[in-house]
C-alpha cells in the first residue's frame, strides 16, 4: 500500500492505478464497518482509495473536534491487511488553504434531523466529499447506511454537480450485541454502552410491527420513543419515519421508508436505523 499526504503526491500515485478505482472516504480510527466498505470496492473494482482526513468543518464549535478518536497506525495496518492500493493523509493546509471560501450546500436534505441539530454539519461533509472526489477522481465511492442521511446528500451532490460517479451505500455493519459500529462507541462507558443498546431494541419492537402489518408511522414512531424513554441514562434527540429519498416525514408507507433515531447517553450522541420495505402482493 502506498501512503501519501500531498495533493501532488496523491496525483501521481493515482496515475498508476488501474481502472476502475473504488474511493472509501473516511475520518479515521477504523473498524470493520469501514473495512467492510473497503471489501466491496475491491470486489468491484480493480484499485481502491481511502482517505482519511478528520475534517473540522463538519463539527460545531461544542462538538468533539479535539477529541474525535485517532489512530493512523492501527488504521494503516487494517488497511495494508484489507488490500488497498493506496491511503491519501490529506493536511488542513491542503483541504482548507489560507483565503479558503468556497463551500457546498445541498439545501433542503440538510435541513432536518441532523441537520437541525447540528447546523453547517452537512455543508461541512458536502463540502470535503466533493474536494476528496475531485483530487481522487474514483468511478466509485463507497459510504455506510448507518450515516443514512449523509449517504442521500451525497447521493444528491453527485448527481447536481455532474461527478461522473455512482455511489454505493453499504449495509450497517453491528457489533455483536446489535450496536451500529462507530468510532464513537469508543466514548461510550460499560453502562452507556449497555444503556444505548435501547436503540437496537426500538427500532427491532417497530420493526416487528412493521413486519406485523403496521403501515400507519405514528404507530411505529410512538413505540420508539416509549421505548427510549423507559431506559434511564439515555435521552431521545429524535425518531422519525422519512421518504428515504426526501427526509421528508411519512405519515403511510406505501413502499420504502427510513426509520431512524439519534439519541444522547453521557457526552456522547448515536445515530442508526432501519429500512422498511412494503413487499409487493404477488400477482
């Protein structure tokens, strides 16, 4: 595996890779819901890419930017043992010059959710993704559904701004006890973790539900957030049930939603959830 950080360097190591290149960005501290990522785009293409960068502009001024969890050698070893053709280290001078002023909003997907909690996250994340996409030039990228709703920005910057790319969103990888694997669950106390492990179960109970024959939301959003709320320790930020495509809020499921919940336990916020899909009668 070839490492390099300068944008010149990147460059020219990019020029030796055989075509077509699979692109995994990422912020580091790795895991096997990133390497994961890193499976699919070898089984897809012939040469893969993956950054890591902790971008500082998709974190708000009281978020964990300082603390964000690093390892660059841990990570170099899963990545040389996964196969990648080449790790581009990128520097803030590099992505964020002095003058820096150009950025990207993808204005209304941004608007919910996350994006209400957390304000300028997506224009951060848009902003980086479509800068990496540039230097790297992949004909794939490679994103997690746990990040749901970043994966559908990204989705709709690629297609707004022409990348010649596809996207490919990836199954959420879990850990043995159903948590979604995150670099933050390193954050997470034996009594946090044991405590945010009510998300799993919310969404399983809705799930159920679903698969029960609910196609009314309420129901399937009610039963979350009761759900949440008998767990001490824990504090619900949102439930929603969406158009997958929209973010905009459902009030029947006639085919595919998204069901997702972010919660608080300690310091420390989690995101996940789940698909659900209406089976089609059989003719």
């Amino acid at each position: 595996m070839i490492t390099v950080s300068s944008l010149t360097d990147l460059r020219k190591a990019r020029k030796k890779l055989c075509e077509p290149v699979g692109f995994v960005p990422t912020m580091g501290y790795l895991h096997e819901g990133h390497i994961s990522l890193v499976r699919r785009a070898k089984s897809e293409c012939r040469s893969v890419v993956v950054s890591i960068y902790v971008n500082p502009s998709q974190f708000g001024p009281h978020e964990d930017f300082e603390k964000y969890p690093r390892n660059l050698e841990g990570d170099i070893a899963l990545l040389e043992k996964a196969g990648v053709d080449l790790l581009w280290t990128p520097t803030n001078a590099c992505m964020y010059p002095p003058g820096y002023q150009t950025w990207i909003d993808v204005e209304k997907l941004s608007q919910p959710l996350e994006g209400a909690l957390r304000p300028g996250h997506f224009r951060g994340v848009a902003t980086i993704v479509a800068k990496l996409f540039n230097c790297v030039q992949p004909q794939k990228a490679y994103f997690g559904q746990k990040d749901a709703q970043q994966a559908a920005i990204i989705c709709q910057m690629t297609e707004d701004l022409n990348f010649p790319i596809d996207i490919v969103v990836c199954p959420t990888v879990r850990e043995k006890d159903g948590l979604a694997m995150s670099s933050r669950n390193c954050y997470l106390t034996q009594e946090q973790r044991s405590a945010a492990k009510v998300m799993v179960q919310a969404l399983d109970l809705a799930r159920q539900l679903f698969e029960q024959g609910e196609r009314q939301t309420a129901p399937l959003v009610e039963i979350v957030q009761h759900t949440v709320e008998q767990q001490t320790g824990v504090i619900l930020q949102y439930a929603a049930c969406v158009d997958p495509k929209t973010f905009l809020p459902m009030d029947t499921i006639t085919d595919q939603a998204l069901l997702l919940i972010a919660i608080q336990t300690g310091d420390t916020r989690l995101i996940d959830n789940i698909e659900l899909t209406v089976a089609p009668v059989a003719g």
